[in-house]
C-alpha cells in the first residue's frame, strides 16, 4: 500500500469516527428530550441521582 492510499485511509478512518459521533448526536435529540422534561418528583431524576452518587463516591475511594 502506498503512502498515499495509507494516507487516504486514514483520513477517512477519522472522518467516519468523527462524524459518527456528530450524527449519533443529532438522531438522540428525542432522547435528550425526554431527560430535559424530567421533573423533580420524577421517578428518573431519583434513579439517576443515586447512580451518579455512588459514580461520585467509587470515584473517590479509586483516587484515595
């Protein structure tokens, strides 16, 4: 393989990486969506407050 095909490989490896991220993004708007019209005495909110509670708290025991 030349280093020019090597190159364009390469690139396009990227460009397909990267866009992939931007298109996942654009085609979860309805997902996001539904998280933003959460409310307080949503079931969800609870849920997602103790799993990023005891995140928080794994954290810190892994950095001590």
């Amino acid at each position: 393989m030349s280093a020019y095909a090597y190159g364009a490989v390469l690139l396009l490896a990227y460009s397909v990486g990267h866009c992939s991220v931007i298109v996942a993004t654009g085609m979860s708007t309805e997902l996001v969506q539904r998280f933003l019209n959460w409310n307080e005495q949503s079931k969800g909110v609870a849920v997602l407050k103790v799993i990023c509670g005891a995140l928080v708290i794994l954290g810190g025991i892994w950095l001590i």
